[in-house]
C-alpha cells in the first residue's frame, strides 16, 4: 500500500519526457517506443451496461473483503517496501529479512476460516509488493520459495483454501518493483535509468512484470487482481490497456481494482471514509486496523471492533465495500489483537447478514441520521442504530407505507407511527420508531423497516401552507 498518492506530470510533460527534452537525452520519440497504442478507453471498455453489471455481481453483493499483506517486511516489522524506498534503512538491511521469514505456523486452512467467520466473502493477498518478493516461485526476481527459508509457494494453497470455504480470490500484485535491475525507480531520491534513454531496459520490466502477471492467471485463476502503485508511470509507459485486454482474454469474468490508471472496474479509498460518496458506481475502502499495513508489533494504535464497525456500516450506506486489513507474522500467525477484531466483527456481521449482503446504499442522512442500506428489490429499508437512543427514532420524507418494524437478528417488534401527515398535503408526514431497549445490539443495532411497495422518498422543498382544508 501506498501513503500518499503523489500528483501526476500532465501528459504534455511525460511526452517531453519521453523526446528527452527534460533530460537533454536527445533521444527521439522513434526510439523510446512505450506509448500503449490501444485505443482510448470507453467508460466500460467495450461492455454494455448489462455485461459490466453481471461481471461486477459478486463484488457489488459481497460488501466485505479482508486483505492480508504478508512479506519480508514481517521480519523486523517495519514499513512494507517503503522503509528502504523512503531511506530508513539501507535497501541491503531491508533484504537481510529475507532470512528471517519462515511461513513456519502458516495455515491457509485457518486463515479461510476465520475469513469466512468474520464475515467476508473475499480476500486480497499481497502477491508481490514494491520490494518485489513474489510469495509464489515466479521465474524472474526474488521469490519467497528460492530466496527464504519459507521454501515454498503460499499463493497456491490460500487460494485453495479460499474456494474450499467457498470465498472468491483476490491477488494483490505490485506494479512497480524498487528490487529489480529493470525498473528505472529504486528509491525516493534515487532513479536507475530514464525511459527515454533505456527503453530496451523498460521493454524488458515490462515483458517480466506481464510474464508474472500470466503466470499468476494461469496458476491460480482469480476473481479479481488488484494491483498497486501505477502512480509511478502513466497508462500508455505501463501499457494498461494492452494489460488488460491480455487479462480479460484469459479470464473474461476477471475484476479490476482502479490502480491500473483508468483501465479499472472500481475506486478503491483508502484509509479515511469518503465524506462524499464516490461518484464511481463500484467502490471498496481498504483500511488498516492499527496504523500498519504489515504487521508491526510495536504499532498499538488499533480500532476497537466497535469502531470498524461503524466505519463498516458508514460504507454500507454509502453502497460501498470494506476491505479490511490483517498484517499475519513472519511465521504466517495472526496477532491475537487482529484474530479479536475479525472475531467481533464475525458476531455482528452474522447477526444482521441480510441488512449488509447483497443491499445497495440507504436512504441518505437527509432523511434519517444514522447509515441506512436499501434491499435490492427496494422494499426493505435497514436503518443502523449506534448506542441507546433517548427516545423514539426519526425518519423524515419516508413516502412508503410501513406494512412492519423489527429488529434484525432477534425479530423484536418495532413500534411505527406517522404523525403530522394530512391528507390534503403531499408531505408524509414523520415516522417515529420506538426500539425495545431490550433489543438493542451492544455494537450496532438495525431496524428492518419492510413497505408495501420499493421506498419511495420525498425530496420536495417545504413551502408555506396555502389551503389547509
């Protein structure tokens, strides 16, 4: 994962770039030949609505997903990648952590376990992050099964175990690799060669990291790639859409995280919780439990269960997906803080799994303050209540006839009145709910509000009253 996403150069000065005009190279544009010749992207790339709708089915009904960055950097726990890459230690001390890791208590089998309980209908693993440690045995660059004393594929058999426990796979792939001779970045403040003056070097990056691209589709078939750092080059150096043609022939139903500059099937925020709702239609948050990617032991600073909790049911209303992130050790176990927190949010999720799967965002915080999720046929409303309300609950402009409240997860019934509607009006009037304090959940509780007919909401401007009668 990154920190900060930094500012692309305008294309105008990429190109430049590429003339050798900033760099004084001379070279010309015949001999730096890295512009991706596809043609410009549409906003499905070839699909009609209906097809990018079928394909995106399972992501935008699964709503939880749970990534998992697992490498070297568990050794001494520091910073995934960027510990060397931002100078905090030498790109040599950083690779001595190739011996300590051991994968020695790694158990796919109970990671897809306690994924399953917590919730989640899919995982992401880190196949390679930017220090360019491939968990698989990849044919070029470093590799955990010839260069640790892991000595073995992990990809292959947590994909195993995630279709055994009937999850979908995903695979996190690093686009850049600050560790291989071939890639011109290698640190904040350090380059190898410019892609204008070597673009033989660049040729060759790009056929090793599309090679390992290929292989992990053949290998390992996942329902979704997400890939990382395409900050460093624009889409026609990266060649994003020759990518992703190549990718989508070998797996047509295969989804894309946004992190292939603008050749992705959906946004991914990361960290904070989008105040606004992203304008994209598919979206996923991913988010860390402490402040730490990887595992860092020192790293205390944790979310409490009830927190992420919140956070989850802000996406949910949001009509968004959560991607929650574990850090496991270098030896493949889980901190006990992180195996609590899944735990918890296992509890919560299985009591009210039919306000959260499968649902599309609520109703706004114009008309009930509080994250809300609507079913996807429209006639059930969830509304998510935190704490102990003081009295009843409102929800202004509901223009739907409650046929009956409940409690989800325990049926308790929920007391619905409308007060203030007359009949001369078009104004629905206020629904009051009075939830059982007997019923409340100790970390979120949800209403089920099921209508005659799909909610319909009340979206006019109040004016002054000219006839009452």
């Amino acid at each position: 994962m990154r920190v900060r996403r930094p500012a692309r150069l305008p294309l105008l000065l990429s190109l430049l770039g590429l003339l050798g005009l900033l760099g004084g190279t001379g070279a010309s544009l015949a001999a730096a030949p890295l512009a991706d010749e596809s043609p410009a992207p549409t906003s499905l790339h070839g699909e009609t609505d209906a097809q990018h709708a079928q394909r995106m089915q399972w992501f935008a009904d699964a709503k939880l997903g749970i990534f998992i960055h697992w490498g070297i950097y568990a050794v001494d726990g520091v910073d995934e990648s960027w510990s060397f890459f931002n100078g905090k230690m030498s790109h040599a001390d950083y690779l001595k952590q190739l011996r300590g890791f051991t994968a020695s208590a790694y158990d796919p089998q109970a990671w897809a376990r306690l994924i399953r309980q917590s919730g989640a209908r899919y995982a992401v693993l880190t196949t390679r992050h930017h220090d360019g440690v491939a968990l698989w045995d990849s044919k070029q660059g470093l590799n955990v099964v010839r260069d640790t004393p892991a000595g073995r594929d992990l990809v292959g058999p947590f994909a195993d175990a995630l279709r055994a426990a009937d999850l979908k796979v995903g695979l996190y792939y690093s686009l850049p690799d600050w560790s291989y001779p071939d890639y011109d970045v290698f640190t904040r403040k350090q380059k190898r060669y410019s892609l204008a003056a070597e673009p033989q070097r660049w040729q060759r990056f790009l056929d090793y990291y599309q090679g390992q691209i290929a292989d992990l589709q053949q290998r390992y078939r996942p329902d979704l790639i997400w890939f990382d750092g395409d900050w460093e080059h624009n889409a026609g150096e990266w060649q994003s859409a020759k990518l992703r043609t190549d990718m989508r022939a070998r797996n047509p139903g295969l989804i894309i995280n946004s992190r292939l500059n603008e050749y992705g099937d959906y946004a991914t925020p990361e960290l904070g919780v989008p105040v606004v709702k992203p304008a994209q239609t598919y979206w996923e948050l991913c988010l860390t439990m402490n402040r730490s990617w990887g595992y860092q032991p020192r790293d205390t600073e944790y979310k409490s269960p009830h927190q992420i909790i919140q956070v989850f049911s802000q996406t949910l209303s949001m009509g968004g997906n959560l991607l929650l992130d574990i850090g496991p050790k270098a030896d493949g176990s889980i901190d006990p803080r992180q195996l609590e927190i899944l735990e918890k949010l296992g509890r919560w999720t299985g009591r009210h799994a039919e306000a959260i799967y499968g649902t599309r965002a609520g109703i706004g915080l114009d008309h009930y303050a509080g994250p809300s999720t609507v079913s996807k046929d429209g006639r059930t409303v969830y509304l998510f209540l935190d704490g102990t309300p003081n009295g009843d609950l409102l929800v202004k402009g509901f223009d739907s006839k409650v046929l009956r409240a409940r409690v989800v997860g325990g049926d308790q019934p929920v007391q619905a009145r409308v007060l203030g509607k007359y009949d001369w009006s078009k104004h629905p009037g206020l629904l009051f709910l009075s939830v059982p304090k007997a019923a409340l959940d100790p970390d979120l509780t949800v209403i089920a509000l099921e209508l005659e007919a799909p909610v319909k909401l009340y979206r006019e401007e109040s004016k002054p009253i000219e006839s009452n009668g």
